[in-house]
C-alpha cells in the first residue's frame, strides 16, 4: 500500500485569506449600503503597459504561422530574453552576471519555493519574522523544518530572525549557524529595506559561515533611496554565496502574465559542485520553459517604450504608498515601508492585535489590509496595507481612516 | 557548511539529444551537400489554429484594459477552463469527473515531475521500459530509486516493466508490488495502446494492491482506434485508484504555450487523506497559476472552429505517420505505433543496435531519428520516429529510406 509525503500533514491550515475573506463577506452581508476598499492582497491593479501588449501581440501573430511557429523553448529560457535581463538588470549596475548565469521562470513564487530542492534535507534554513510563507511551507513540504507548534506558530527546526520596529527591521545574525538564508528585500510584508552596506554585512556573514543567501528582489522596482541595493551581486562576494529570484509581477503588472527568473552564478559552489549545474538538472527535468508569447512580454519590459510606462505605473503605486504613508501618520499611526516598496506596515494602535485592528479598520472604515500576525509570530501587533489599489480608492480609504479609525 | 542534496549527483548525464545534435552537426560539417530530415525530437512543427490565435489575442487585449485586466489566477485554474475540460474530455465520454477535480498547469512535464512528491520517499515505482526519462529522473530527485548501474542502465529500487515486442507492449504485473505505476498511453516512446480491458486489468490490479496509477494521456487526441480508452476514468474503480495527467502540447501544439492538467478525483484517499488536498496544497504553495491568456487559448482548443481545426492538424500528422510506418513496411522493416499515436516505433534490422541504425540512418538516408536505448534497456534494438515533421519532408525521408536502407 502506498502511503503520502507525511511532511503534508504537518503543514497548519493556510487560512489568512481565506479568513479575511469570510469576515469582509460577513461584514458586507450584515451592512449592505458599505463601500468596502481593499488593500489587502498584494495583487496588481494597473493593466499591461501598451508596449507589453504590442509585443504579445506580435508574438501570437509569430505563433500563428508555420515559418514563425515557436515550439519547446530552450530550458533555461529564450537567449534573447536572458541577454536583455544581463544588460539591463546586471551590466548595467555593474554586476558580473551573464545571460547563461540567468534561468527564466514561469515566476519568483514557484524558483522560491523549488529552489530549496536542490539542497540536503537536512540543511537549517533561516528566515526573517514576519516573512513570505511558501519560504517555510516549501521546506515543511520537504521534511526540513522539525516539529510545528500551532500555539507559537513556531517551527523546531527553523531558525526565526526577528524583523521589527525594535531593530529597526534589520535582521541579526542568529546563534546558531544557518546553512540556507531567505532575504526578502524590499521586503514582504513589512516594506522595510537594507542598505547595501548590511547587505554586505550578511555576504560577508553567509561567505564565513559556508552559507546560501536565497535573495528575494520582486520588488526592486520600487526602489527609491540611492543606498539600497538593487540586486545582491552589488555586494562583494555575492557570486560565491547567493541565488538571486527575481519577478516580472510587480515592476511590470505581470501576477496574470507570470514570469520569473533566478540568477545562480556559476562560481557560487558546494566544493567541486556548482549549484548551476544542479538548477539546471532541475529545470531541464521538471520544467519545460516559460511560454514564448510571455518571454516576448518580458523582452518588451526592458524597450525604451517599455521602461517609460512601467516607471511611470510603479510611480503610480508609490504615490499611493505615499498617499497611505502620510495619511495614516496625520492619523497618529506609527508607519514603516512605502519609501522603497508598495508596502506600508503599520504598528496597531492602543495593543490591539493584528486580527483585533483588522475588524477595528473593517468596521470603522470598511478598510480591507491583511493582520501582521498572518505572516509569522513577529508579525502580531502590526498590519501590512498595500499600494496596489487605484488611487481614488486609496485616497478615499485614507481619509476614511483620518476621519474614523 | 551547507550541503547539496546528494541525489542529483546520482543522475546519469542526459546526453540523448545532445549526442545526436552533436552527431548530425559532425554529418553535416563533413557533407555539407546533404539535405537532413528530422524526424527526432517529439516536437510540433503546424502553428496554433486560427480559433486559438484569436482567442490569444483578445485576451491580450483584455489584459492592456484596466476594467478587464487580470491579475493573479486562480490556484487551480479559472472555472471557464476546468467547466470545459470536465464537460468535454470527461462528462461527454461518460467519466465523472467534475471540475474541481481539474489541476490545471503549465504543462504536463512539470506535473509528471512534480506529482511524486506528495507520496512517501520509500514508495517503490514501477516504470514501463522504454520510458519518458521525466518519471525516473524525477523520482531519482527525490531519493526513491536506490543505486545507478551505468552499465545496465537500471536503478536498485525501481521496478521495471519491459514493453517490448515480444508481450506485444503490454506490460506484466511486476513480481514485486510497486506503490506507484506509472503508464503513458498512448505510449511515448512506442506509439502503442492498451486496449480499454487491458488498462482495466491494470485498474483492478492497483485497487487490489493499493498502488497509485499515475497515468499520463499526453497523447489522448491521436487514439483512432475504438477500444483504446481516452482516459482511464473509463474504466471502473479508476477514481480510487489514478491520477490523470493531460497536456494540450500535442493535440493543440501548445508546446510552446505551456498548458497542461491534473486529474485528482475526490474519492483517491490514503485512509483518511485525500490526494486531491495534498495535491491542492502543492499547487498553491509552489505554483501560481498559468496565464490568463494561455488558459484562454486552452479554452478556445474546445470551441467549435477550435475542434475543427485541431481535428484537421492532428489528421495532417497522423497521415504522416501512416507514411512512415507503411513506408517502413514497405521497405521490410518490422514497425510498431503510429495508429494511436505519432510516434512510430522500429526494430532495427540485422541486430544492429539503436545507435548503428541511428548512424546508419543518418549516412545512407540522411534522415535523424531517436536511438530506442535512450529511453531505457529495453528500447535497445528499436528506433523512434515522430510523425510532426512536415508531410513533403516526411515523404522524402521515407522515399530515401526505401531507397537506400
């Protein structure tokens, strides 16, 4: 008799969202005439930009004929989409990265949680608090995190790095040495960054230890401050110790369009065996490459045309960033991110609880955001809102809020 | 010091394709005259139908919208999608299958690699021989297989099924009772069927030794014979015992739009735990959805102009494989497929091994085919080729065959 992965059963229900949604249901039921705001889920609202969209359709049109017809694609990705994204995201920073350094993905969610595959079982992996859940749930999923326990939301095996207002959310080396690191920066959920300077710090940390640095960049885009790094590879030493994951969702409106790409340089080694090699064994097996008609779109992301009107569209979330960010302090919040992300993490007024405030803020100002608490223990006390509203609604959401909450 | 996990570096070199590439190249250097047909690789060569391509393009122009802009999709697929695939490929044949019991994914290589993962790592599989490299590789991965012999070319823990000639492609039930059954049928690489009997032998099998039935239909649409089943949920007591996996690569020619689904019927449990939760799990913690414009375009495969068309393009290759295999009769060869698949499938003749035939081929015919060892031990002594060449190139390959070898 065949028996299950075991590891399965050990994961605690995923039931944020599904929560918050059955409260706003039950909330709009009970008060029919509220206009509720959602900026809850960290989900675009923009559509595609026009060059994306010009390209796209070019790239059906090539798909409808014999002599343009693109079948399986190479593995790691089309060579003119993995040149562009050297050039513009690496070369051009001045980070040594080349095209074939670059694996294309259908998304930064699926590389973050397979990217753990190529590693030991028995490996210690480190994770900020609050932090992204499939970084965890894709390790309880391969038996590497021990035993869970629901009251502390605590795994045995998982070594936690605070990130709160106390330590200014940068995160502290921890006792116990880690072998796999996950950074998120600009983080989710708390919108907060690092300088390169601690970046480097953490390099410099992970090359001493024999440490990987799983390096979560989705939100690059957003960057506004000169001294927080774009890419890791910016640090020295980078190449020997980090994997890089990066996305097309956020800079380029891509959650419905999906693509991704992970960056594993090729010096970046566990004595004789490269990790490139081992991604690339992973992706020829198990993956069969990102469609053409969606690498054509990211190829479009980098055109002249294309650079203008994504930075004009992440322009737009920032000023709603910007728009939360001062609305809520003029409302006497206590407020963190929203100057290099599109997240704002605000610290709940008067000790409510996270999920205490979510029903404050639905109530008072049929405000959706998403309870801190859901995102790790450390998370417990505050509330992450997010600018990927329109601005009418975001405006509104905050004078609302002003005015009630 | 991290670690790496260990089993990749068990894998054997992947070197089929490289070595043939590496073979024609060395041809065609020294011959530069000759003109070479390939009839290798299981790719599709007609571009997408007419009623896909439209459908593509309105979704993409839905995307540039704001008012019908999509962002993330569904875990499991958008309900247009899955309502469609249930009512045609399994309400209309009599299967009841409803669907939420749809996976929808970006292709069915990623679902055959990554559906062993929610089973135990001690579960033993049994595999067909010759077979898809992906069911093997995969579990390898996983650390389920045991020991390498590179001179057999078997592993320790697997459990091999020979498909050959002589039982008629019909594998046995192995001595030993497997956990996990892998089938592909139609067959890649043989081209060959179980009838609908025979795949209900294999049904009542597993439900009486309690083995999971992971049964790849990739190759459902080329079946043109009446007793070979479209799915295995023809067969009763299948829904307690299979999963079905299903791509559009090959009915559509989405190889390069990237669409496929799982089958995970409600009623498959291990004692109290259904595989549809786990499998659900997965999907949401490591995947997020295909693109909206690709389910779109699967959508429009079960649209009436869509079926017409699809209909039309799998008969062009279909004709091309009765070339193939009456031209091979024809010129004394012993052929296998090709009436149920595209894949046609030939004993080499003089005892001469996969790889001779492979050479032989090339020189006296200059045409490229697939060495029958790389798909396992028991593919030795036979060659594949696809029918989703060109028909005017498919016609002369086979003309030079007759001719010349």
């Amino acid at each position: 008799m065949y028996k299950i992965n075991e590891n399965y059963l050990k994961l605690p229900g995923s039931y944020l969202f599904s929560t918050i949604a059955k409260k706003v249901s039950a909330y709009q039921q009970a008060n029919p005439d509220a206009r509720i705001i959602r900026l809850g889920i960290g989900d675009v609202t923009q559509p595609i930009a026009p060059a994306i969209i010009d390209a796209m359709h070019k790239a059906v049109d090539e798909m409808g004929k014999a002599e343009s017809f693109h079948g399986y694609a190479p593995d790691l990705g089309y060579a003119f989409l993995r040149e562009t994204i050297a050039k513009n995201d690496y070369i051009a920073r001045g980070c040594d990265i080349s095209a074939d350094e670059i694996f294309v993905s259908d998304g930064a969610k699926s590389d973050s949680a397979n990217i753990q595959e190529i590693f030991a079982t028995d490996n210690k992996i480190a994770v900020c608090d609050p932090v992204y859940p499939v970084y965890v749930d894709s390790n309880v999923m391969a038996g590497r995190t021990g035993t869970y326990d629901a009251k502390t939301q605590v795994w045995s095996d998982v070594i936690y790095m605070p990130t709160v207002a106390e330590n200014n959310f940068v995160p502290e080396f921890p006792k116990q040495n880690p072998d796999l690191i996950y950074i998120c920066c600009p983080n989710n959920p708390t919108g907060t960054t690092l300088t390169k300077a601690q970046l480097q710090d953490w390099v410099d940390y992970a090359n001493k230890i024999g440490a990987v640095i799983l390096y979560d960049a989705a939100y690059e885009a957003y960057i506004s401050e000169a001294d927080v790094p774009h890419s890791i590879y910016e640090c020295k030493g980078a190449k020997t110790c980090a994997i890089e994951l990066r996305s097309f969702s956020k800079n380029a409106g891509f959650t419905g369009v999906r693509l991704g790409f992970a960056v594993v340089p090729k010096e970046l080694k566990c004595g004789d065996v490269s990790l490139h090699s081992l991604w690339a064994r992973r992706h020829g097996t198990k993956f069969n490459g990102a469609p053409y008609i969606v690498q054509r779109a990211g190829e479009a992301v980098y055109s002249e045309a294309g650079k203008a009107q994504l930075k004009e569209q992440v322009g737009y979330y920032m000023n709603n960033a910007r728009v939360i960010k001062e609305g809520l302090r003029d409302a006497g919040y206590e407020v963190y991110g929203g100057v290099n992300a599109p997240y704002i993490w605000l610290k709940t007024p008067n000790e409510m609880t996270s999920w205490e405030f979510f029903d404050f803020l639905l109530e008072r100002a049929n405000v959706v955001g998403t309870p801190g608490s859901g995102f790790g223990p450390h998370g417990e006390g505050y509330f992450r809102l997010t600018a990927f509203g329109n601005y009418e609604n975001t405006m509104e959401a905050l004078e609302r809020i002003r005015r009630n909450a």
